[in-house]
C-alpha cells in the first residue's frame, strides 16, 4: 500500500497509467505537461507533474519547466479527489482547485483526465 503522493505512489501510478487501455488511448496523439502544486501537505509544499508524450505517461515529484497547465490545491482537496469523494470540476467552481496556463489545452484533453482518473481509481493507498 502506497502513500498518497509518495515517490512510491508515483512510481505505481506511472505503470497503472500506461497499462490502462482507456488512458493509453486517450493519449496517443497527446503531448502534455500538468504541474500539480499541492499545500498543506504533511510534508509542506510539494510539487509533483504528469508528463505525456510519445503514447507514454510519467508522473514524478518535483517541478516541470516546461508545464502547459499548472493545477494548484490543498491536500485535503486532492485527497478528496483522489478517494472520489470531491468532484474535480465542483472543486474548480468553488475554487478549492486553481488553474493557470493553457486552458485551451487542458479542455482540449479532458478524455485524458477522465482516463486518468479510472486508471488511477483502484490503487491501493494510505491517506
């Protein structure tokens, strides 16, 4: 059992992403960089990304320079995302989660973040 946003959890959530059909599809034709910058996490800030190019996904803890999206919440708001429990566009709305960047990107590939969600929803993870 991985620890939500761990390196191992990172790791994990890399292969779950290219083993499932639906987000490997969803990214075939894609070229993608998403920040994610998480606060009040038990461990402070901390920055983590999802790179996708060449049919391939990786997430990794740290910066992405080159990102085209940069989402921005809480840790309980990305908790709640993760356990299914928050609506990621509700959260949006309420501004519990903050997007800069290339909007039209991240509506571009909205296949990809439902994918992503269903690829990363049955991993087994301590909170």
């Amino acid at each position: 059992m991985a620890q939500f946003l761990s390196e191992e959890f990172m790791s994990e959530a890399t292969v779950k992403l290219n083993e499932h059909a639906g987000f490997a599809n969803a990214i075939s034709n894609v070229t993608l960089g998403v920040q994610f910058d998480v606060s009040d996490t038990p461990e402070g800030e901390l920055p983590y990304y999802l790179k996708i190019g060449d049919g391939a996904a990786t997430m990794a803890r740290g910066s992405l320079d080159d990102a085209d999206v940069t989402i921005a919440n809480t840790y309980e708001t990305s908790v709640g995302i993760s356990k299914g429990e928050v609506n990621t566009q509700m959260a949006f709305m309420t501004g519990q989660l903050k997007v800069s960047g290339n909007m039209a990107m991240l509506m571009m590939n909205q296949a990809v973040f439902n994918q992503f969600t269903a690829a990363l929803s049955d991993m087994d993870l301590e909170y």
